[in-house]
C-alpha cells in the first residue's frame, strides 16, 4: 500500500510478508536472469565454456546477494514491531514501539528526511537489486525522531504536505 490517499481514509502501515516478498523479487528476478546466461553460453560455443559460465554467474549472483541480504535484514530489524497510523483528515499521526507510543500532529513535525536511492530519484530502471530501499527519518520539535522504512510502507509518498520535506539520494540507501 502506499501513501497516496485521495479519500482521507486512517492509513495505517506495519512489516508484513508481501512487504519481504516485493523486496526480495528483484534478487529472483536478477537470479532467473542469470540463468539463461550459462544457457546462451552452452547454445553459443557448446560443453567447453559451460563451467566458466555457471562460475561467473554464481559469484555475480553471491556478490550480489550479499549486499541485499546484508540492507535488508539492517531494515528489518529497525522495522520489526513498528507500526504507523495517519489520519490525514485531523492530520495527526500515530507511531507505536515496542517500547513507546508517540502521538503528534502535522505542526509538531520539525522536517522529514527521506533517503531514496539515486536511480529511484532518477526514475531510471533499477540496475541493483537494494535499489527499492528507500526510509523516512520524520524529526519532531520535541527531539523525538521516528524511522519509516520500505518494509513498512512501499513508496513513502506523503498524502499531506510535510514541513521541511527533503529528499537525499544515495546508492545504497543503509540506515
């Protein structure tokens, strides 16, 4: 689900299973992909080639894997046991932990970083499976500050404008 809301409904977002699942499809994706390369090799030039090939595509794919393990399992466990709620018709927001309950409104908001990554900024097609990672960093006046990853919510699109919105790209968006 994303952020956009046209008919003021609560919105309300937490870590689920289709949220691993969206994130984890483009390492599926690239690893069907990589596949077919040992394929076209063995078509191309026959049984000599075939073992470099399957060697190159395995370390591609673990070279890939482990950054993408490594930024994911980072954003589940800033995610696990997070929930937010916003209400977009009172503008207020609601933030539970395990540990704390942060309730504020719209003017208790000091600013909001959001880090993307650069080829989501540029709305080129995503050449690394991490690409989709993307959080929120919303500061409030009284000090508190609460993170809201891709986990959590898929596009961090905001029905409401923020003050003091900013937006950094990185090409490895860690948190």
């Amino acid at each position: 689900m994303t952020l956009d809301n046209s008919n003021n409904q609560l919105l309300s977002f937490k870590m689920n299973i289709s949220s691993h699942f969206l994130q984890i499809q483009w390492q599926i994706s690239y690893g069907v992909m990589l596949c077919f390369i040992p394929m076209y090799i063995y078509y191309q030039y026959g049984i000599e080639g075939i073992s470099f090939s399957i060697s190159l595509v395995a370390a591609f794919f673990i070279l890939n894997l482990i950054p993408h393990c490594l930024i994911h399992y980072n954003y589940f466990s800033r995610s696990k046991g997070k929930y937010f709620c916003i209400n977009p018709k009172s503008k207020t927001f609601e933030y539970l932990d395990s540990s704390s309950k942060i309730e504020f409104k719209l003017e208790d908001v000091d600013s909001v970083i959001t880090t993307i990554s650069k080829s989501k900024a540029n709305r080129n097609p995503r050449l690394f499976p991490w690409d989709s990672y993307c959080y929120s960093r919303i500061s409030l006046k009284s000090g508190d500050e609460i993170l809201i990853t891709s986990l959590m919510v898929r596009e961090l699109k905001w029905p409401i404008k923020l003050p003091n919105e900013s937006i950094i790209e990185a090409y490895y968006c860690w948190i």
